[in-house]
C-alpha cells in the first residue's frame, strides 16, 4: 500500500509538472498588476503593460506604465523607463523575449535578450553587437505563489541574474536593468492579479460597514508648543454599492484644542459642527482618470508605484503631477498591511519635488481602514463591525468622547424647546445661531408634517404655535445643511 502511494505521489508531481510545461512562457502578462518586493526591506513596487502595438515584422511590443523615477532627497524625474526598462519585444516565430531600456542622461541605453525555450546552457549575445552574454543556466520546477512551476534562470556575464517562470512570468531580476551590477533586485510578492484582485481594489481597501469609526489626530507642527491641535471623529452611517462604484456616506466632528501658550490665543477647546461627507470610489480597473477633486473621490487608486498623473489647479495655474510613492508597511499603529502614499509635486521641466506643506500633500490609503493620512491628520483609533457582531478596535476612544454623541445628546447641547409640555405655543432656542438654508419641520404622531418654517442665517429662537393643532405627542426636527436631521419631543396639552 505504501508502494501504491508513492506511486500515486510521483504521478501527481509529474502531472504537475508537465501543467506547468504546457503553460507558454511570458514576462507579463497584459490586463494584469505585477508586484515585486525589494530584496532589503520591505518595500514593494508594481507595474503593468500599458500599451501594445504589432511591427511589420510581426513582433508584439508591449510598453510599460509611465513613472517618474525616484532620487534621494525626494527627488523625482520623468523617465521613458520603468523597472524593467521601457518596453518589451515579444518575437513568437524565434520565441524570444527582449527588454529595451531607453538611454537617459549619463545611463545609456540597451537592451536584454532572453530564450526560455532554448536548452540549458545556451549562450547568446544580450544585444546585437554587444560583448555581454546571456546564458540559460538551468531550468526547474519550484513552487511560486503556492503553486508549482517551471523556472528558468538566467545568468548575465556582468554577473546579474534573471528569473522567469511560465504562470507568474519574470519573477526576480535588478530593478533598473541597465543600471549595471550594483542594482537593486526585486523579487515577485505575488501573482500577478487584475486590478480588481489586487491589493488596489477599492472594496478591500474602503471594507467598512455602518457604524465603523476611525479617529484622527493633528498636531500643528509648525509650533514648538504643538499648538492648537485637533481629533476627529468620523462614523460611516451608510453604504451603497452599485455594479460600478462603491459610495459610503459619513458624520464627522472634530475638537480643536488651544494649550493657551504663547502664540496659541486662548485655552479651550472648540467643537465643529456634524458635517455629513462623501465617500465615492469606482470599481472599475484602468487608468486613472484626473479629477479636481482628488481628494473626495479617491481615483488616485488608480496608480501603480511612481506612476504619476497631472491634476488640474485653479485656472491660470499649470496641472502638477500626483505620484504613487512605493508600498510599505505603515508605521502608524492603527493601519494594517500596506500602505499606499500618493504625494503632490511640483517643480519645472524633468524634476519634481514635494512643497514646503508637504503634509498637507501626503495622503495614504491601507487596506480595510481607507484613508490613513490626509490634510496632515494621522489615524490613531478605529472601530470596526465584524460579520459577527463583535468589533476589532484598535487604539482608544477616550480622546474622542466628547464627539458624534447620540442625535438626543446633539439636540439637547444646541436647542432647547420650552415650554415642555406647551399650550398654545412652545420656543425653540438655538444655542447656536442658525446658518443659511436651517428648516424646522412639525410632525404629528402619525409622521404628517403640520408645520414648517424656514429661520433665516443668524436667528437664534423660533415660536411654533399650537393652538390650532389638536393635544398629543409631536415631533420637532432641525434642518441644517450637511447635516442629519435633530429630532427633539413636544408634548401639546390643552
């Protein structure tokens, strides 16, 4: 019996095997995000084809995404390469693969020949003319992204090497191929996924649910008191998915602290009001598509690492690049997995650098907390539903105590109604003057609306009559712009 099972074994491997074979062997593969992590840290980078066209030869070339190459000191140019140079030739009568880099400043140009169907041990030239040498070293079968395959290893006589496999395609090589021996390898962190799959997709990154909170905290780092500084609380009251977005919509309300040190104006704390926001996120992969509002509708999702996009400014103004910064763990406590940065730059011809707010121009995304960083608030506290009823928590809320209390709380901080039970009349008073567009509705106890008046901006009280309506349980709500309706309770007597 256990003859039988080795049997069995050995015939699974070499079925195995040979599914690995029959597969065609390729670098990339269109319509799919290519991840790779950098061989020290943990730092991930990831590409995609872009565009594709056919020679006279019947050659298919396929190009990568555009990125602005990164430099010490945040420093960024635009460059006709990505990671693996600038395009890649695809030859399938000969069943040859080529890697061009296109040559920029000082770093010349090339390109890079590769046969994975030759036999192991072949040699070539890695271009024509070139005293560089290409040789198959070998060919095995590993398992790569949990799954068995077939992986050719390549070997360049300046000592650099390559890896492809046919499932994943390239699987490690230097990161900028013609930047010589001293390269930087990236290795494959995953298969390659759609965009949907990937760890882009928006349904993975904004995964909240009504009742989820996310606590923010500022601190003005201009002042050596840190001061003022500000938490927010914001709370998801709704979800709304569409076969082609992802909308939530939220309450939010922050505390602005003052130390009262010099500099600071004087010590307190004020409250905001409960403005309701919008979340709008398309589902839908490819390009990213330039908005003037960046920032509400999240379309930088759209971008790979360093790749780059112009977004419109005022009129008068030129469009300054948005770029995708590297993957990386995130360092605040209350995000999970990795972080996706996008930062604003700016500057003129070929090099871009950030402004002098350049956390105001940061924002980070990470997985199932949505936005992390923005307009120079950090997360440091969430709440989250679980599909059993429990919560995952993660930092505390008692910086945030005194925000979104319950609608009953809110009402009764900025309104009061007396008298309570009223006779002919009863006084609504606003603790704070009313804004433009504040509406007060009357309802019955059957839900019918018996009165309405609009307050114009500034008014501080309102008289509902009651004579004419018959004795009972009413209801008052307050209307004011951006946010939810606040309900208070009349009781009408005779």
């Amino acid at each position: 019996m256990k003859q039988l099972y080795r049997i069995l074994a050995l015939g699974g491997a070499l079925m195995s095997f040979s599914a690995a074979q029959a597969q065609h062997w390729a670098l990339f593969r269109p319509g799919t995000i290519h991840s790779f992590r950098t061989s020290v840290g943990d730092t991930v980078f990831t590409l995609r084809l872009d565009s594709a066209y056919v020679t006279p030869a019947n050659d298919s070339v396929y190009t990568f995404n555009r990125i602005l190459r990164q430099h010490p000191y945040e420093q960024y140019t635009r460059t006709a390469n990505s990671f693996f140079g600038a395009r890649l030739l695809v030859r399938p009568t000969r069943r040859e693969y080529e890697l061009v880099t296109e040559a920029e400043g000082s770093q010349p140009g090339g390109a890079l020949l590769l046969k994975p169907y030759a036999p192991p041990g072949s040699s070539w030239p890695a271009a024509a003319g070139s005293a560089v040498t290409v040789t198959l070293s070998s060919k095995t079968v590993q398992t790569i992204a949990g799954q068995p395959d077939s992986v050719a290893l390549f070997t360049i006589s300046d000592g650099r090497s390559l890896q492809l496999s046919r499932r994943n395609g390239l699987i490690q090589a230097p990161k900028w191929l013609q930047g010589g021996s001293g390269s930087q390898t990236l290795r494959i962190e995953q298969a390659p996924v759609a965009f949907e799959q990937s760890m882009y997709a928006p349904t993975r990154v904004f995964d909240f649910q009504v009742g989820d909170e996310f606590g923010y905290y500022y601190e003005n780092f201009m002042s050596s008191f840190g001061c003022p500084s500000t938490h927010l609380l914001r709370r998801i009251i709704s979800r709304q998915q569409t076969a082609d977005s992802l909308i939530y919509t939220y309450m939010q309300q922050s505390v602005t602290h003052r130390s009262g040190a010099p500099g600071c104006g004087p010590a307190g704390d004020a409250y905001s009001n409960y403005p309701v926001g919008r979340i709008a996120v398309a589902l839908n992969g490819g390009q990213w598509q330039p908005s003037r509002s960046w920032q509400q509708q999240h379309s930088k999702l759209r971008l790979l690492t360093l790749e780059y996009a112009l977004v419109a400014r005022p009129a008068g103004f030129p469009g300054e690049p948005l770029v995708a910064l590297p993957l990386t763990t995130s360092a605040l406590p209350c995000a999970q997995g990795r972080q996706m940065r996008y930062l604003m730059v700016a500057g003129r011809g070929r090099v871009y650098t950030p402004g002098v707010d350049y956390g105001y121009q940061t924002q980070a995304y990470a997985p199932g907390i949505g936005e992390d960083i923005f307009d120079f608030f950090h997360l440091i506290y969430f709440r989250k539903v679980q599909p059993n009823g429990t919560y995952q928590t993660c930092g505390t809320r008692t910086p945030f105590s005194t925000l979104l209390p319950t609608r009953a709380v809110q009402a009764a901080a900025r309104f009061q109604l007396f008298p309570n039970p009223a006779t002919d009349e009863a006084t609504l008073r606003l603790l704070v003057p009313a804004p433009a567009g504040t509406q007060l509705t009357l309802l019955d106890a059957t839900g019918r609306v018996v009165g309405r008046q609009a307050l114009d901006r500034g008014q501080t009280t309102a008289t509902l009559p009651l004579a004419q309506l018959p004795a009972g349980l009413y209801v008052v709500q307050v209307h004011q712009p951006g946010s939810r309706p606040l309900v208070l309770r009349l009781q009408h007597v005779e």
